[in-house]
C-alpha cells in the first residue's frame, strides 16, 4: 500500500464523530472528573453505547491499512481531555498485549472481557512496570513458574503504575519465566476477573490525568490456568530453547505491545498539544494589552507559529509510523520511537507556551491550559521515557549496542 497524506471519506467521518463526541461530552465534563480524581464511568458508559468504546471500535480502527484511524481517533478523543479520554482508551493497551502476544482463540476469548458492555463496561490493564524495573524491561521480578500437575501457572510480584491497576476486569501481567534469560524469558499472562491474590492499591495521586485510575497491584501465588499464557505454552518453550541456545529470539512481550502503541501514544500526546494550541490562539486574538490583541506582538505570534508547526511536524511522524507498523515496515531508524519521542516533546512545550501566553490567568483552573500542562508531562515519561526512545533510535540508525 502507498503512503497518502489525504485522508479518505471513512476516516473524514471518523474523525468528526470522535471528535463530535470529545467536544459535546468528554470536554464539559473535564475540570469535574479532574477534581474529583475518579474513574468517569458514566463518561466510559457513553462512550459505550454509541459504539466509541469496546472490540468491534478498536478491531475497526485497526483493520484500516493506512494504520491512520487509531491515531485519529486518539488525537480527537484526546482534544477533549487527557484524563477522561486515557480513561476511556487505558484498556488498549491490555488488548494491544493480547494482540501482540495472544493467539486468535485468546483474543477472541478475552478481548471482549476487557470492555464488557455498554449496560455494564469493564476495563482491561496492562501489568508490567515494576518499583525496580521501569524502562530496564529486563529487571522484571515478578516470576511465573508452571504447576505441571495441575496445569497452571502461579504468579508472584508486584506492578506499578499500572492504568486501571486492580480496578480491570483483565490483567494481563509480564512475569519473568526465566531469570538467567533476562527479558527473553519473559512470557505474558492473562489473570481472569475475579481470581485471588491479585490485589490493587489505592488510586495513587497524580500530577495529571487524574480522571484516569493509576494503581500498583500485588501478586501474591495467584494461579491462573495453562491457557491463560500468552502464545500457549509451546510456543514459549521453543523460544526460550533458541535464547538458551543462544539463537536469536523473538522480542519480548512488553517491547511489542509498547512498538505497537507508540505511534497511538503519539496521537493522544498530540490532541493534548492542539487543544492547548488551539485555545492560546484564541486567547491572544481576544486579549487586549496597550490598545491591541496581544497576538500582534510578534513574541506571542511567533510563539504561536512555532506551537502549529511543531505540532504538525509531531503528526507527520506519527502518521508514517502508524503506517509503516500497519503494513509490517522494519523500524529500521526507531521511527515508531521517533514518532512518540516528538510527540512527547512537543505537547509539554507546546502546553507550558500555551500557560505563559495566557500569563497568570494560565495558572488558575479558570482555563483549561492549566490542566492540559500537568496531563502532558507525562508523555515523556511513560511508555518508555524520551531517555529510552533516544536510546532506541541511537541503536537503530549506529547498528551499536548503546548504553
């Protein structure tokens, strides 16, 4: 497939019904569920029963060949709110892992469990972060060790920083199958709802996106069945039989959600970004200072022009690694990283020129730039910091095992 930049009429539509949907019913609900710092179910429940939020939206969006509509749709939902719109789309990033890791039968069987329904809607998590082992993968502690007489597997550890940690009605959990292996003897479970000895801690309390629930979860000899291993357990043993023979092994689970979600971590980081752009402009046409609209200063105007084309350059990249993971294009350069590694970037000084050319009233909660300035930082934080994805495009485009 080649490469266009005009979008077709499918993803024209999808497009304005995503962002029909942020402006007349995530945006009015924003500062509300940021101050309180709750899960905006109702907000989740709409989504649902017009179809914004469940399998059939994602198998959708993703079944496009250009790749684009997922990121479109996150650059819309996004606009609306950071916090609502990662409460809503937080469960991705579970069924990412399941289609990354996940044979057809799993994801058809779990996939759907994620979400639940519109009358009752559920979420999914995704477990892999740990107190001693956050960009360094490898580190992971949480051991998985395989009850060959009763076909299960028991999982002992700790997660943290997990979205929707605890509150999901699906886990999916990297666990270390093997130490001496490092991140290859690793392998990714499914914990079913209800299963014992997976316990979440309290919300923690977040500089942004305060709407999205954020926990650290406990494994404590929680047995799942043999099922419930990502890939089943052949395909584990021939892969960790290369990497003990010290063949080339297939990457490991947590890496390929994360190469498959950072064009669409991208997106969101840029919603964030245009909103704040989007509502400077405005601001600097109305303000008036020594008789004129502060935006024909040309400190503000550059600043300005500088916000809308970085934002652009921002979407570009995500738009090309959107396509290039769609049609199985190598990352020969780290594009995907590149993609989020901008994106990242541009949304934090895109939201703090937004707050300082709205000068004090962009301190107060009175203006939403104020919120969309803590929910950007962490776009150069999470899944994978911009450390991590400079490290990751120094290795591709050197060939050299940096460190």
């Amino acid at each position: 497939m080649e490469f266009w930049l005009d979008l077709n009429e499918e993803q024209r539509d999808l497009r304005e019904w995503v962002h029909g949907f942020a402006e007349g019913v995530v945006r009015p609900a924003a500062a509300e569920w940021d101050e309180r710092e709750q899960t905006p179910w109702p907000v989740i429940q709409e989504a649902a029963k017009i179809g914004l939020y469940g399998f059939e939206f994602l198998a959708n969006t993703w079944s496009d060949p250009t790749g684009l509509s997922l990121p479109l749709a996150n650059e819309e939902l996004f606009w609306g709110d950071g916090g609502i719109a990662m409460a809503i789309s937080g469960t991705s990033l579970a069924v990412a892992a399941i289609y990354g890791s996940g044979t057809p039968e799993q994801l058809v069987e779990w996939v759907p469990q994620c979400f639940g329904d519109a009358a009752d809607p559920k979420v999914g998590a995704f477990c892999t972060t740990e107190p001693e082992a956050g960009s360094d993968v490898a580190a992971i502690r949480t051991r998985a060790v395989y009850d060959q007489t009763k076909d299960q597997w028991v999982l002992n550890g700790q997660k943290a920083y997990a979205t929707n940690g605890g509150i999901a009605n699906i886990h999916v959990v990297t666990a270390s199958v093997d130490p001496e292996l490092g991140s290859r003897g690793q392998a990714a479970f499914i914990v079913p709802p209800g299963t014992p000895g997976l316990v979440g801690t309290k919300k923690l309390k977040k500089l942004g996106l305060r709407a999205s629930h954020t926990a650290d979860i406990f494994l404590d000899d929680v047995r799942v069945p043999g099922s419930c291993l990502l890939g089943g357990k052949e395909a584990l043993d021939e892969r960790l039989a290369r990497a003990r023979s010290g063949q080339r092994a297939s990457k490991q689970a947590a890496m390929r959600t994360f190469e498959l979600s950072r064009p669409a971590v991208g997106a969101q980081a840029i919603g964030i970004a245009r909103a704040a752009y989007e509502y400077a402009l405005g601001y600097a046409k109305d303000r008036v200072q020594f008789g004129r609209p502060i935006i024909e200063n040309q400190a503000i105007a550059f600043a300005l022009a500088d916000m809308r084309t970085e934002i652009d350059a921002a979407r570009l990249l995500v738009w090309r690694a959107a396509w290039m993971g769609r049609n199985n294009r190598p990352f020969t350069a780290g594009e995907g990283s590149m993609s989020k590694l901008k994106a990242g970037e541009v949304a934090v000084a895109t939201t703090e020129k937004a707050v300082q050319i709205l000068g004090g009233a962009g301190y107060l909660r009175d203006h939403p730039v104020e919120r969309m300035y803590r929910d950007a930082k962490i776009y150069t934080i999470f899944e994978g910091t911009s450390e991590i994805q400079r490290l990751v495009i120094a290795r591709a485009i050197s060939g050299m095992p940096i460190r």
